[in-house]
C-alpha cells in the first residue's frame, strides 16, 4: 500500500486540470452525445498542451520530512488512545 496524502503537490495539479476542463469548456456545454463529449475534451487538452507550464517544486526536502515526521507522531499518538 502507498499512502499519498491529498495536499501532495501533483496532485493538487491534477485536480486543477480537472477544475479548469470542467469550467472553462463543460459547464454549460451542450453534448448531445458521447463522442461529442469526447471531441470537445480532447480539443480542449489540445488548446492545454499548446503552452506547457513546467511543475516547479518549491518544498525543501527538510521541510517535507519534518512534516511528515510530525504527521507520524500525531497519528502514532492517535492510535494509543
């Protein structure tokens, strides 16, 4: 099993993807069937891929440890009780 807390940077990204897709092009539109769906999401992810933003991690390692040490400790503390 692999935990991912879900504050993790990526996928704070993907999640953001998603909001804007569903904003900027779904909401309100208009399908009037699958395909037509498909075509204007996969259009959409066309216009997205046009002008690429690098993901910059701006976290120090030490400060993800830190957190995650603390994360421990309070969850060890919560399973003793």
């Amino acid at each position: 099993m692999h935990f991912t807390p879900t504050s993790a940077s990526w996928l704070n990204r993907v999640e953001r993807f998603f909001r804007d897709l569903s904003e900027n092009q779904l909401r309100r539109g208009v399908f009037h069937n699958v395909p037509d769906l498909i075509s204007t999401i996969e259009q959409y992810i066309v216009k997205h891929n046009r002008d690429p933003k690098p993901f910059i991690w701006t976290a120090k390692a030490n400060d993800i440890l830190a957190k995650v040490t603390r994360a421990q400790a309070k969850l060890n503390k919560m399973q003793s009780i």
